[in-house]
C-alpha cells in the first residue's frame, strides 16, 4: 500500500455510500492505520447525488479538505455516469470501480476520457442473492477493498463481522447475510481494462 490512498464514493441518497465509506474507515483503522471517512453534504434527499471520501495512510494525515485527485472512485448507481463526471481527477495509475450490468464496451464508452483501469460489479444481484434486498453499499465496499488492496480479503472479513456484530446488535440476524455479500463481492468483482 502506499502511504496514502484516496477514496472518492459516488452514490445516491439513501443507497449507503456514506455509510459504506464511514465502514471502510473503521475497518482500515482496526488494521493500524490513520483514516478519514466523511461525506460531503448539500441539500441530498432520497435519490439525489451524494459524494463520501475516505483517506488511508500509513501515516498521519494532515489534509482536511474533499478529495478532488483520489486514486480510486466507487460509483454506487451506474445511472450517474452520464450525469455525474465520476472520472474527474480520477489518477489513471488507480481505478473506478462500478456497481452495473452494462456491457464493457458502454462502460469504456462512457468513461471515454479515463485511461486507467476499470472494474464493475453487480452488486444488485450480489445483495438480492444474499441480503434479499437491495442495499448496493455492502457489495461495493468489498469490491473497492479488493480492486484498492487496501487490506487483505481475510483482515477486512474478520474486521467486518465485528463490525456488523455492533452495527446490527438489535438485529443479528442480517450478519450472515451482510456477511455472504462481502465474500461473493469479493470474488465477483471483474476488470473491464
């Protein structure tokens, strides 16, 4: 890992961007590292765009600003790619990583001005699958995890059944669930270039 990774998350209200990122933070600190995991508010309501950032360092962080350069982005809702510029700043020596079903040659189409890696995942069929509902934020927080290399496979599951044990205290009966979305997210998540 380098000293210091950038995260920017693009998602809409209510779909759990910043919750995800929010978790990342906590899963990256219990690994011994310095983190920020913030979101970045305007007048979101349900639906509308949202921005989350998370910083990861090995080192003590000392910038408190968005993230305008970040080294990956998450794009929870594909519907954003034509309304959003997710690719802005986006460092080609990083990745997007993509919540869609779309084909890659609309996915290369679409992000025709970044150079870098692209990955996509389908995290509605994922969280259908093992949640039975729709909640894109679990899938998408494995599938940034393993794209990033932020932590291993097996740091970030033992980090997130303690995680979802606090979490979902008054309902332990969505850990499994939670839980089965990580692993197939982890093992789903496929590079388009």
């Amino acid at each position: 890992m380098q000293n210091l990774i950038e995260i920017r998350w693009h998602g809409r209200g209510g779909q759990g961007a910043k919750t995800a990122s929010l978790l990342l933070a906590d899963a990256a600190f219990n690994t011994g590292k310095y983190i920020q995991g913030f979101p970045e508010y305007g007048p979101e309501r349900m639906g509308a765009p949202i921005t989350a950032y998370n910083r990861i360092s090995t080192k003590p962080i000392t910038i408190h600003s968005n993230i305008y350069e970040p080294d990956y982005v998450v794009v929870v809702d594909d519907t954003l790619l034509e309304s959003v510029d997710v690719a802005s700043g986006l460092k080609t020596s990083g990745a997007i990583v993509i919540n869609t079903t779309k084909d890659n040659e609309y996915l290369k189409e679409v992000l025709k001005n970044y150079d870098g890696s692209i990955y996509k995942i389908d995290a509605r069929k994922i969280s259908i699958e093992a949640l039975g509902k729709y909640f894109p934020n679990t899938p998408m927080l494995a599938a940034i995890v393993k794209v990033s290399g932020i932590m291993t496979d097996e740091e970030f599951l033992n980090d997130m059944v303690g995680s979802f044990k606090h979490k979902f205290a008054k309902k332990p009966e969505v850990i499994e669930g939670n839980m089965k979305a990580l692993e197939m997210a982890l093992k789903e998540v496929e590079k388009v270039k």
